[in-house]
DNA sequence: CCAGACGTTGTT
DNA sequence: GTCTGG
DNA sequence: CCAGACGTTGTT
DNA sequence: GTCTGG
C-alpha cells in the first residue's frame, strides 16, 4: 500500500479512509526544489518538464506521514504528497498538481492541535502560476539511475546530457 | 513517472 | 501486457 | 462474525 | 484504523 500511496488527493482527504487520520494527526511538509511532468501532446515523444519557483527558492509540498503495520507484522513509515487541480502553467501539461504551501501557513499545516478540516482545507490549493516557472528538461530526467543535482538536467536538450560543459560552465 | 524485466528450451 | 525497481 | 481492502496516476 | 462484502 505505501507504494502506490505516494500521492492523496486534497479534496478527499476528510472522509479518504486511508488518508483521513494522518490529515487529522500527522501532517508534514516534504521539501522539494522542483517537480516533473511529462507533457504527452504528442503521444510518440514524452516531454518531461520541470516545474520550480521563479526565484529558485526551496519549497514545500503538503505532505501526510503515516506509521502502520505491514503484511507481515512489521512497522511501516510512508508520506504522500497532497495533490490538487492544476494551475495555468501545469495545466497543458497535466491534469494534477502538488500542494504548494506557502511559508506563513506552515505552522498552521504542522500544528498536531490542529484538527479542524475546515481551517486546513483551504490550504490545499494550487499555487499561484506567476510565481513559478516551466522549463523542457533533458530526457535523462527519465531514467532512475541519472540521480544527479538537477541543474545537470536542467535546460540541457535531449537527447544527451552533457555533463562536462555544463561543469565548466560557471552560468550553470 | 520511466526503464527494464518478464520465460522456456537447450546449450552458437 | 504487466509488474517491479528506482 | 471474519477477510480483505483501503490509493493515485495515467491509459506508451 | 475502519469500512465493505459475504
């Protein structure tokens, strides 16, 4: 189940069986620089693009940590990403979205004594569109065993990624 | 999400 | 086609 | 009562 | 933990 629990949708949240308990009593914040989605316009090319914040700040998802028993008795952690409807950048490419929180609604999101779905609800919205930025990435993107600082990926165009210039490259 | 493996026979 | 691993 | 499911994304 | 199906 954590496996394909990775991501809950904000909108079902007070009544998703699953999600519903960790939403009350364990909400967490996941920190991420950027988020992927892979643009399938034209359905023979997958174009992954990276979704960031304009000012390349660090950000944070709206995230559930959970702690449960597995099959065979053992003690599972996991967390899943919130997900909401898109906003006009993420649109074209993808019909969700992560939660974006911003910094002053944090302690609100992180506070155990908050319980109240209708003062957390409102938090699980798209983030504004102006204050991101959309950029085709390098195929690499797709391969799980390309796990390098992602200004490598970065605006680099596929299909190769070409590490050495880009090391020497004091723009990057 | 994507990439990669998946199976048996028979042994280039 | 479908599942697993990353 | 117990057993089994519980989810999201995308459908290449 | 909790809901559904049998």
């Amino acid at each position: 189940m954590a496996a394909k629990c990775i991501n809950a949708r904000g909108e079902e949240l007070a009544n998703n069986r699953v999600f519903r308990t960790p939403f009350r009593r364990s909400r967490c914040l996941i920190v991420a620089d950027g988020f992927y989605e892979w643009d399938k316009t034209n359905p023979k090319k997958k174009v992954p693009i990276r979704f960031s914040l304009s000012d390349d700040s660090l950000f944070a998802f709206a995230g559930l940590a959970d702690r449960w028993s597995g099959p065979a008795g053992e003690v599972v952690e996991s967390c899943s990403v919130i997900t909401t409807e898109p906003n006009a950048l993420v649109q074209p490419t993808h019909n969700r979205m992560p939660v974006i929180l911003h910094p002053a609604d944090y302690d609100r999101w992180l506070d155990p004594q908050n319980q109240e779905v209708a003062a957390l609800q409102p938090l699980l919205v798209p983030f504004p569109p102006e204050a991101m930025r959309a950029e085709r990435v390098s195929d690499a993107i797709n391969n799980a065993k390309n796990d390098v600082d992602p200004r490598l990926i970065v605006a680099v165009e596929p299909p190769r990624l070409r590490a050495r210039s880009l090391f020497d490259d004091d723009d990057i």
